[in-house]
C-alpha cells in the first residue's frame, strides 16, 4: 500500500434525463441484451477491451474492463440489486483506474413511457475515494455514456 496518499471520501449526486424515440422495451434491452450493450457502452476509438460480462439480473455481476491508448485501464464492476423489465434497473458498481480503487456508488435508471417514446433518467450517488475521482468526473464521464446510450437508440427508431 502506497502510503503516501492521503486518504479521503468525498460524496456526489448528480441526476440526467434524456428522452428517446424508442418504447421502453427497446431501451431497457439496451442494458439486458449483451450484444447490445456492446454497441453504446465504451469503446471509443483508442481503447482496447479486457474482460468484458454481463449477467443481467438480480443479483449477477457485469464487469467492463479496457484499456485507452496502452496508459489507462478502467475496470467497472456492478451488481445487480433490482430490476423490474422495461421499469427500472438498481445496482452498485466500483470503479478501478491502473488498479486503485476510485469510487463505489449506486445507480438507478428508470424508463418512463412518454409521448414521444422514453424518458430516461438516471440518479448515481457516489463514494469518491482519496482524490482519483470526483463527482464532477464522473458526472462528466456518465454523461458520455448516455449520449452515446440515446445516439444508439435513436439510430433504432
């Protein structure tokens, strides 16, 4: 253990809305369908995928693991604690940078039919550990993922 970090745990919430022209169904098989998920969540040019499962349901485990430009590797773990089909999903993820332990929070995604197809929101509380991450960062970071979440769903509209 590097002892000369200084230990540390700072807490965020933050909530994004978004709303997409699919049903429900089609966006909540956007978390259930690994094949799918595949599709919108990481990725990005530069990074090459590690470990990468997904036992979508109570109680299983999804793990997201890759590496951006040979210098950054990102591990995400979460598991699974409620999900009621095309409703909502809950579960508590960690995250790892290079190894350490930056965070652990809760999600909850919940899909709300709308007029024009779904509403989408996501509440995250986090747990923010000894300064490698902040709320804002993740925040930051979250939304890309839904912005890339709703590019995926309206090119299925």
């Amino acid at each position: 253990m590097n002892n000369t970090v200084t230990r540390s745990i700072s807490h965020a919430q933050f909530t994004i809305e978004r709303e997409v022209p699919v049903a429900p169904s089609v966006a909540f098989g956007a978390f259930a369908d690994p094949a799918v998920k595949s599709e919108w969540f990481g990725g990005e040019e530069g990074w090459e995928l590690g470990e990468v499962s997904l036992d979508f349901r109570v109680g299983g485990l999804e793990v997201n693991e890759g590496t951006f430009e040979q210098k950054l590797t990102s591990r995400f773990v979460a598991n699974y604690t409620d999900i009621i089909e095309n409703e909502r999903i809950v579960y508590t993820y960690d995250m790892w940078v290079n190894g350490t332990h930056i965070s652990t929070s809760v999600a909850t995604w919940e899909f709300e039919p709308v007029a024009a197809g779904t509403k989408l929101t996501l509440v995250e509380f986090g747990a923010h550990l000894d300064g490698f991450d902040t709320g804002a960062e993740r925040e930051e970071g979250t939304r890309v993922l839904v912005d890339a979440l709703a590019a995926y769903l309206e090119s299925q509209a």
